[in-house]
C-alpha cells in the first residue's frame, strides 16, 4: 500500500517508518522538508517531496494518508484527507474540541474507510496484563475500590492549538477506560480557574461500572514517570514506568497464599502494534468491499487489543469535561446515549404522540362549532396506535448498535 505522510509531528513520522520498514507499505509522498534526512535513513522508499495537498490527493496511487500536521493545519487536512476516500491515520488530538472528532467519523461512516487515531497508551503489555489480572482469582485483590494513577512528566499538561491558543490533553484516559470502563462522573482542581502549562492538576472520578479513579499530574518535571494502582478490598496490583511510556515497566501483585510476583516488561516499542491493529482494519474493509485481501496474516499471540476512533473521541471528551470542570470548579456528569434504531423509534413515536394531542385538542374546541369533526379523532388515534405495533412486528437485526457521538452534560448546567 501506498500511504502519504502530511506534516512532521513525531507520532505521525513514527508511525510512517514503521509501516516502511514492514515492506508491506511505501511511503509515497511527504510534505516537510525537515523530514527528508530522516525519511532518507529510515524509509526504504524513493518517497517524494510535495508542498501541495491536492496534488497528493489527485495522486490515485496514494492510498491512505497520515495526517501529522501541525495545530494550525489539521483540521483542514483530517477532513479533506478523509473526503478524498482514503484511509486515514491521524496523530490525537485532532482538534481542542470533539467537534472536528465527530465530523470526521460521520464522513468515515459515508465513506466506509478506515479512520484510525494513533493512541498507544492503553496498548502496552503490562496495562493488558494488569487488566488480566484484575479478573483472575489467584490475584489478591478482592472487590476493585479505587484507581489510581500518578503521572509526572517532562512537559507540560497543554499543547498547542495554533498561534496563540493551548488546549488540555490527558495522555491518561485510553488506561483508565481499559481498566475501569466508560467514565460517568469527573471533577478537576488546579490551582486557578484557569490551566496552566506549569501547573499540577488533580483528577477524581466515578466509572459507569461502579468504582472511582484519582489521577494526580505534575508537569515540567525532571524524569517522567507513571504509577497506575488498583485497589481492592483484599490487596492491590501496581504496574510503574519509572521512564514513563512506552519505557520499561514493573508490575508487583500477591497471590491468595500471600507470595509476592513481579513481571517486568523492557522498552516498548508501540508502532508494531498499531501498524498490526491498522492492517487488520485495511483488511476488513477490503473484504467488506468484496476485493482480495492481500494484507498479512497476524500471526498466532499477536495482540488483540484494538484502537477506534471513538478512543479519540472520548479522550476528547473527557479533556472538555476537565476544563469545564476546572473553570467551573464543579463537576462534570457524562452520559453516553445509544443511537440505535429503538432509541430512534421511541423519540419519533414521542414526538408523535405530544402532536397527537395538540390535534385532539384542538379538534375537540372545533367540534363545538363544527360538530363533524368529532369524528377525526377515532381515526388518528387508531392510525396512532397502529404504528407502534410496528416494534413487534418487523424483527430486530442482529447488527450491532450503530456507535453514538456522544456529548457531554454538565450536571450543574441546567441548575
């Protein structure tokens, strides 16, 4: 496959030397200069330079497009890259809102092709196995109370939304969500009511499956380094990155016989999987299409863990959700609606109904005058009626339910 890499941020110009040096994929076209000693070293590929988006675009060779463009630019080029009907990889945040987030996945949803964020951090050996653990019974662990996770950092909590703008992003919300599930409830406390770069930010929050989570993060530090601990009624699990992710990482746990275990992991190098999990996608759309798959076979005890775009927008979300609740210094509940085909029904019948009795109150004042028209309201009720026999007469599909974009909801807002 050829792929177009747009912009020189880190993860996107990782990603694209991974998918070099499977063989599989050629890097065909790059829009940054800079890049070109690297790209030269790293990417057995006679790639060219191209400053103009549309000529990659026009280019029907190109396959899919790695959008690693800088704050400024990548909105626009997420969303061109992705109505031009290519697969696109594209490096998180895309944008200081979902907004852009949810754009892009209603257009992936007309285009049916693979829309797949860079987001690793939930990937890592040690988080998959500490989320083993949490359900094996050999571990002493007991019911799960609390989650925590310390993260100390060399840089700082906001990144760089164009000029002058900064955003919050939270490299904490994939291990979280892997671990405990969605997030219902977050609350936020800074020093201000205002983020700052330097400033250390304290997380609390109540998962949707029962139990909480506390996040503590210290930026501009002088190592980087990341402590998740589970806590249960019985004993607790911790997994450390004293270098941070992806570097080594040590995970301690006791037995029900009370024998201390300790698994370590070296230096992790998460492009591998992300290329492996990006191939897998590739594939399945192909096969949707009807086309061969000529893609790899991932071979046996490969990971199984996946990355979707409703990663990214959740992340997105949860960023939003701290700001608020920082700003507001309240906090923030989050509801995640379905938006399937009986939530749908429900809504029209509901709508329905609250105009049905508009009309019979409206028929029956006429009636005073117009004695006739009584007789308009037997027919609309059964006409009514009638149409909710439809939820038992035409059979559910067995389809899963189509994924929401969903919104956040200050609980205190409508107080």
């Amino acid at each position: 496959m050829h792929f177009a890499l747009l912009g020189n941020h880190r993860d996107g110009l990782e990603m694209a030397c991974c998918l070099a040096e499977t063989g599989r994929h050629e890097l065909g076209a790059y829009t940054n200069s800079s890049l070109t000693p690297i790209i030269a070293k790293r990417c057995p590929t006679q790639a060219k330079l191209v400053t103009d988006l549309e000529e990659i675009l026009a280019d029907p060779a190109i396959e899919s497009v790695i959008v690693a463009s800088g704050p400024g630019h990548r909105a626009g080029h997420l969303r061109r890259a992705l109505q031009s009907e290519r697969h696109v990889l594209c490096v998180h945040p895309t944008d200081s809102s979902a907004d852009l987030a949810y754009e892009a996945a209603m257009i992936q949803g007309d285009t049916g092709h693979v829309l797949f964020p860079l987001l690793y951090d939930g990937l890592h050996p040690g988080i998959v196995r500490l989320n083993a653990l949490r359900k094996d019974e050999n571990a002493r662990v007991g019911k799960e109370k609390l989650v925590r996770l310390d993260v100390k950092s060399t840089g700082a909590l906001l990144v760089a939304g164009g000029a002058k703008e900064h955003h919050l992003s939270l490299p904490v919300w994939p291990v979280l969500r892997k671990l405990g599930g969605e997030i219902a409830e977050v609350g936020a406390f800074a020093a201000s009511e205002e983020l700052g770069a330097e400033e250390p930010l304290l997380v609390a929050g109540r998962f949707e499956q029962g139990g909480l989570f506390e996040i503590t993060l210290v930026p501009f530090q002088s190592d980087s380094s990341q402590r998740t601990i589970i806590v249960g009624d019985q004993g607790q699990l911790e997994l450390h990155f004293p270098l941070g992710q992806p570097g080594p990482g040590y995970l301690t746990w006791q037995d029900q016989m009370g024998h201390l275990h300790e698994e370590a992991w070296q230096v992790w190098d998460p492009w591998p999987a992300l290329v492996e999990i990006f191939e897998r996608e590739v594939k399945a759309f192909e096969v949707r299409k009807g086309t061969q798959a000529k893609l790899f076979k991932p071979e046996a005890g490969a990971s199984g863990s996946l990355v979707t775009w409703q990663d990214s927008i959740r992340s997105l979300e949860l960023d939003d959700a701290v700001r608020r609740s920082v700003e507001r210094r309240k906090f923030s509940a989050l509801e995640y609606p379905e938006a399937n085909e009986e939530v749908g029904f429900k809504g029209t019948m509901t709508l329905a109904g609250c105009a049905l009795i508009w009309i019979v109150l409206l028929v029956v004042i006429l009636s005073a005058w117009i004695p006739q028209l009584g007789w308009v309201i037997v027919p609309v009720l059964v006409v009514f009626l009638g149409l909710q026999l439809f939820r038992w007469i035409i059979p559910k599909t067995d389809r899963a339910p189509a994924k929401s974009f969903d919104t956040n909801v200050d609980s205190n807002k409508s107080k």
